[in-house]
C-alpha cells in the first residue's frame, strides 16, 4: 500500500484565519477556522490592515490547535501547502511568511496553493469518487469565473466577470437593504419569504462570450431601493436572486455546449447559496451531472487549500522562500 501523503493547507487571503491537515487531497483531519467577521461587521466589510493584524494574533494558535485536532505531530506533514494569492495582499503575506518559515526550520516541502484553485478543490474532499475534466462555476466575493478544469493542476478560464464579482453585489445589495455585512447569507435568507416579481435588468454582451457583468444588476436594486425605500425587501433580495443565477446558468448552458462536458461542480462562498443551488440542481433533469461543495466548505477554508496543495505536490510544484503573495493571482 502506497504512504498517505498530509497535507498542512494555510489559509489568510481575506477575514478567515484557518488551517487544515488533509490525507490524500481527499478526507480531513483538521480544518480549524478562525473567522473575523464579528470584527468586521461593524464597518460594514474587511477593513484590509485590522484582516492582517488578526491573522497574525491568531495564526500560531490556529497551526497548534489543527495539529491537535488531526492528532499528528508535525513530523508527520509531508508538504506545506499556502494560499499565495488571489487576496489581500498584507492578508496574504501573514499566512505566507507563517508557511515560509515552517518550511524552513523544519525541511518540509513549501508548496504555494491558487486560493481559485482551492475553492474548485473543495470539492474533492465532498466527492470523494470526482475527477476532472469538469466545468466549475467558482462564485466567490472576489471572484466570477466559468473554468474549464482539464485535470488536477490545469485550468481554462471560459468566461469571468468584467467588472463586480457576485458576492461583491450580493454584500451590496445586502447593504443597500439594511442587511448587513456578510450580506450574502443574509440576502438567501430574506429572499426565501419573497417573490421574485420585480424586473431588473441583465447585461447581455453583442459578442459570443461567457464573461459576465453584475454592476448593472447591483446599481438597479441600489436605484430602485433610493426611488422607493418601502420597497419590499424581500421581493427586492428574491429577484435579485434570480436574475444573477439565470445569468450564470445561461453561461454555464454556454460552456456545456462549447466543450461537451456535462459535469458541473460549484465553488466559493456564494455557492453556499439555496437558491443557487436548487436552480442548479434543476439541471440533473437535463442529464448534466451537478457537484457542490459541502456548505461548510463553501466558504473559506484551508481544507480546499490543502486540498489542492496535495495535488500540486503530487504533480511535483516545489515553491522556495522566494515565493511571495500575488494579490490578482489569476488561474
Ligand atoms: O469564497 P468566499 O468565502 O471568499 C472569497 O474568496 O471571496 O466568499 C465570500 C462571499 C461573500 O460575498 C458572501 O456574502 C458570499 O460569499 N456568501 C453568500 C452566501 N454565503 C456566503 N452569498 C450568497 N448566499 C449565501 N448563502
């Protein structure tokens, strides 16, 4: 029988501290998870440098506790895997330099993980039986992207936003109602007592493109809450709902049709959407395989980011101290 291989997946590209032991890319030991979105509420969103303070009170205590969970010695991990972008950059550089100094006094492989990449890796740990080739609709606050994932390290991105990513308008939207920060769960919360009965509009672009747009739609719900704030909110959060998942199932009709592939996985925070989820799920009847991440993997996390680690050092990645946090990291 083969060795196990663990992965320890370092996670602080936003508002959540966290750390994860996984076994063979597949099945969690640990995934501790520190989040700061009590810290942030009150400003209404991550206020980057109070992010980068966090991590690093929290980043040695969140470490021990993950080994202390997975019930290893350190000895045991086989790579270091960290997210080295996309994300915040001093964020970023908390868990980064953390990973680079383990990777240093204790030998261990540093492998540097695309927080992107994590996310569609979530999904390996829920399904244990999937593998690429897929098409994965990643959905996150910072992120919109239809990806064509032709195997375990290589990626075509088919279709992103050019401008807001859907959880940026989700929070918005939330703001705008009175909702609050986080808002995306906020917003999936109220829109299950409403009807989607209000028009707004949908950017449509004259070229054959998977890429998408949702200022348009987040200005709309903006301008139609100043023109009547007893608005209903909870039709205003229902129709917006539905107008952005037809969007993104009218691309992802798109990407089925370029490449043949009927096998679809979610991924990212906003994939933790109901709503999103049951229209996606709706597409089974087609014949089109869905995956979606556990919920609480949906959302950031270092198991994802373990995850992923494990199958660049399988396919042979090796970073250096000279690594360092990219912010726009692209796939
Ligand atoms: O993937 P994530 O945790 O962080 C990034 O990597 O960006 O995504 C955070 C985003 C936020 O915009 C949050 O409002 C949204 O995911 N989100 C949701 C839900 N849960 C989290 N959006 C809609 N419905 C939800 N249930």
């Amino acid at each position: 029988m083969e060795k196990d291989i663990l992965t320890m997946g370092i996670e602080s590209s936003c508002d959540e501290t966290s750390v994860a032991i996984v076994k063979n890319g597949r099945e969690i030991l640990s995934n501790v998870i520190d989040t700061q979105i009590p810290i942030h509420e009150k400003y209404g969103g991550v206020v980057p440098e109070i992010a980068s303070r966090n991590h690093i009170e929290a980043i040695s205590r969140v470490t021990k506790k993950a080994l202390e969970e997975a019930n290893i010695s350190f000895e045991q991990i086989d790579a270091i895997t960290p997210t080295y972008g996309p994300g915040l950059v001093g964020a970023l550089l908390v868990g980064l330099s953390y990973a680079k100094a383990l990777s240093f006094a204790t030998n261990k492989p540093l492998v540097g993980v695309n927080h992107i990449q994590g996310h569609i890796a979530a999904n390996y740990i829920t399904y244990k039986e999937l593998e690429p080739p897929f098409i994965c609709v990643m959905m996150s606050g910072g992120n919109t992207q239809i990806v064509h994932v032709k195997n375990y390290t290589e990626f075509e991105v088919l279709g992103k936003t050019r401008d807001d990513a859907i959880g940026e308008a989700f929070d918005k939207v939330a703001r705008v109602v009175g909702l609050g920060y986080p808002g995306g769960p906020k917003v999936d919360k109220l829109a299950k007592e409403g009807q989607a009965n209000i028009e707004l509009p949908k950017t449509h672009f004259d070229e054959d493109t998977l890429d998408f747009s949702f200022s348009g739609i987040k200005t709309a719900v903006i301008n139609l809450h100043h023109k009547n704030p007893d608005i209903n909110k909870a039709d205003l959060c229902a129709s917006f709902e539905k107008n952005v998942t037809e969007t993104l199932m009218e691309n992802v009709k798109k990407a089925i049709e370029k490449t043949g592939i009927k096998k679809i996985t979610l991924a990212g925070g906003v994939s933790a959407n109901s709503y999103i989820r049951n229209e996606f799920l709706k597409l089974e009847q087609e014949g089109i395989k869905v995956y979606m991440p556990d919920l609480k993997l949906c959302t950031d996390n270092a198991a994802m980011i373990a995850s992923a680690g494990y199958y660049n050092f399988v396919s042979g990645k090796r970073d250096d101290l000279n690594l360092n946090a990219v912010p726009n990291l692209k796939l």
